[in-house]
C-alpha cells in the first residue's frame, strides 16, 4: 500500500512540473511574439532580433 502511495504522488508531482514547464514555455513564446519591450523602441524581441539580423546580415552581391 505504501508502495503506490508513493508512486502516486511521484506521478502527481511529475505532471505538476510537467504542466510548469507548458506554462513557462508558453509564458516565453508570449513574451518574445508580443510583449513590446520600451529600451527596443518598442519592438517585440522577436521583431528586434529580426532588425537587428537584417542590419548585420551581409547582402549577396
């Protein structure tokens, strides 16, 4: 009996860090799409990150 107990609550404490993760990740996607960052003018970080690779990226001849 004790057994499953506490095999029980490994699960139950695998799948709450488990749905953590999901938030955190889903938290970071959010954050980097939308989020508009003032010391980026305003810019999501994604947007940035694409300027600043546009400004640095050598074009082909």
């Amino acid at each position: 009996m004790f057994w499953r107990r506490r095999n029980a609550t490994r699960a139950a404490r695998e799948l709450a860090v488990h749905a953590a993760r999901l938030g955190v990740r889903a938290f970071i996607a959010s954050y980097n799409a939308e989020w508009l960052i003032e010391k980026n003018g305003h810019l999501s970080p994604h947007a940035m990150r694409r300027q600043h690779d546009l400004a640095t990226t050598p074009m082909a001849a």
